[in-house]
C-alpha cells in the first residue's frame, strides 16, 4: 500500500528533477498532476485506518458479536431493574 501512495510523487518529482538537469530552467510537469499526487500522499493516513480496519477488525471492539441484538440487551437491562428495584422494597420492609 506504502508503494501505491508513494510511487506517483516519486514519479512526478523525478520528472521535475530530470528536466531540471537538461538545463530546462522552466517546470514542465503540469500543476494538475502534482496536486494529484501531493492529494494521494496527503490521504495516506486514511488508507492507514482502512488497512488497520479491515487487518484488525475486533482490537478495537468495532465488530457486533453475532449473537447480540438490540431486544436482547433490552431484555438484560429491563431484568436487572427488576432486580435491583425487588431488593431494594425487600431491604426497605426489613428496617
């Protein structure tokens, strides 16, 4: 991936460097194409992200366990209040 967003601003900035050497005083590696490279170089860390994404998919808790949905949890929260609000009228009759 390093090479692909590498390669083109190599490519342009060896053109400069060659007409430069040919004793052309003038660039004439057009404006278009150097922004275009620079832009590719520029979106290098969000080609980091995909790859790190798309290598690493449970590091950082992204992926859904399969056999979760949303009514499940709403199940396991609505039981849990149900036990909470049962042991707190058994401990208020106590006193």
């Amino acid at each position: 991936m390093y090479s692909v967003i590498i390669l083109p601003l190599s490519v342009v900035r060896w053109l400069g460097f060659l007409q430069e050497s040919r004793g052309d005083r003038k660039n004439h590696v057009p404006a278009g194409a150097t922004i275009a490279v620079i832009t590719i170089f520029c979106l290098s860390g969000i080609c980091n992200v995909f790859l790190f994404l798309m290598t690493r998919p449970n590091l950082l808790l992204f992926k859904r366990d399969e056999g979760t949905d949303d009514r499940s949890l709403t199940k396991v929260h609505v039981f849990r209040e149900s036990q909470v609000t049962s042991k707190a009228s058994s401990g208020a009759s106590a006193i």
